[in-house]
C-alpha cells in the first residue's frame, strides 16, 4: 500500500522486453535505502517489486496485463518516474490510500499557471467515471492528488509549487498517457450496494446503521 506522495523522481536506465511482459531497471538514490529483495516500489503509481538491489538502483519485472492496463510498456532509456516506497506502520498518511493498481490510462491534456501553482487537466475513460467526484481523492501516476473540478469527459487537479517540482507531472506534454488509480474506498461501497439485494433475497442478514453501532462504529 502507498499514501500517493512520491519521495523521488527516478530514471530508466533500460527496459528489455521479455516475452510478454519487460524488466525495468531504474535508478534512484531515496528510495534505496533500506529497500531489500521483494519489497514493494510504486513507479508511476504501479506497484512493482524489486529485484537486483543495488545502491543506486533495481530492477522490476512487469507482467503482460501491467503493460497493457498501464504505461510502463511506453517508458524508455531515459524516461523521468515518480517513485514511492511501500507505507510502513509508521509512516504518516499524508495522501490517501492508493494501491498501486492501476485502473485505467488517462491522457494529460494541459497545464495552466496561476502564480506558481497548476491546474492541470487530465482526460480519463468512462469505466472510471463513477468513482470521480469533486474534492474527492485520485491518483495520477501514483500521485495523490485532489479532484478540483469534473467534467463529463476531463478532471482538474489543483497542483501545488512543490508536487510540480518533485514529481514528473511538470515534464508532461499534451496527449501524454499517464496512469489513474480510483480511489478503492469507492470501489468497495460500489460492491457492497450491488451485492446488498442478492443477500437480502436469500435472507441473509445485511449491514446496517443499526448493526454498526452494535459492533462500536458511532
């Protein structure tokens, strides 16, 4: 699991096609210290797990469906990554709870300065269309960030000074594809309304505001 705030922007060092799927390797400094063999790393919001551990970079294997639902397929010697270590039980949520699953890929469509700030615009497929709403939470190539409008067919994301510096979204360019990742606690209500009518016709007992206060939740 993540929280969305990218400790450092990496480099592709190479990206070698393996059958189906591709090993990156990336260098990076932050991130590396203490990060072992099978921890996870978050590379442009995709959860991937290092291999080939060394000071100054890893490796991660990418499967087929990665490839194909993400971006990574399209990096390249060279290419600028937004980073993020796993969370720990210490570490201080100061985004919001992001997988690093990608749902869907979305398209960078411009950005407008207003005094040192963004409003960035990012056009996104209809698939995850329910689970954006405005101030509510989405993550762009692993970056929490904060709906500050909607539209039928785009989001605006309000970017601060220092998400502009430390992350890759300032090295974008219109039609660029970039990774979104919903958030899951929608995902989870979604389920929990389609599937409330089938436990209700088989006589199951279903969740209520009645039953959560009995379990504590007030």
């Amino acid at each position: 699991m993540f929280t969305g705030i990218i400790e450092e922007l990496g480099r592709v060092r190479e990206l070698e096609k393996r059958g189906e799927g591709a090993r990156l390797v990336i260098e990076a400094r932050a991130v590396m210290d203490g990060t072992q063999e099978g921890d996870s790393i978050a590379v442009n919001g995709v959860c991937l797990t290092a291999v080939d551990v060394r000071s100054g970079s890893f490796a991660a294997d990418g499967s087929s469906e990665t490839l194909q639902r993400s971006t990574l397929g399209t990096l390249r010697a060279g290419s600028v990554v937004n980073l993020e270590r796993a969370v720990t039980p210490a570490t201080r949520l100061g985004g919001h709870i992001v997988q690093g699953h990608v749902d869907a890929r979305g398209k960078f469509l411009s950005a407008t300065e207003h005094g040192g700030s963004w409003t960035v615009r990012i056009a996104y497929p209809p698939e995850i269309a329910r689970y954006l709403v405005f101030k509510g939470s989405v993550a762009v190539e692993g970056i929490s960030l904060t709906v500050a409008g909607l539209e039928r067919e785009y989001f605006e994301i309000a970017v601060i000074p220092k998400t502009w510096a430390v992350t890759n979204l300032s090295r974008l360019r219109s039609g660029d594809e970039v990774n979104l990742e919903a958030d899951i606690i929608a995902k989870y209500v979604e389920r929990i309304l389609m599937v409330a009518p089938e436990i209700k016709a088989k006589g199951q007992p279903s969740l209520t505001i009645e039953k959560l206060a009995e379990l504590g939740y007030k």
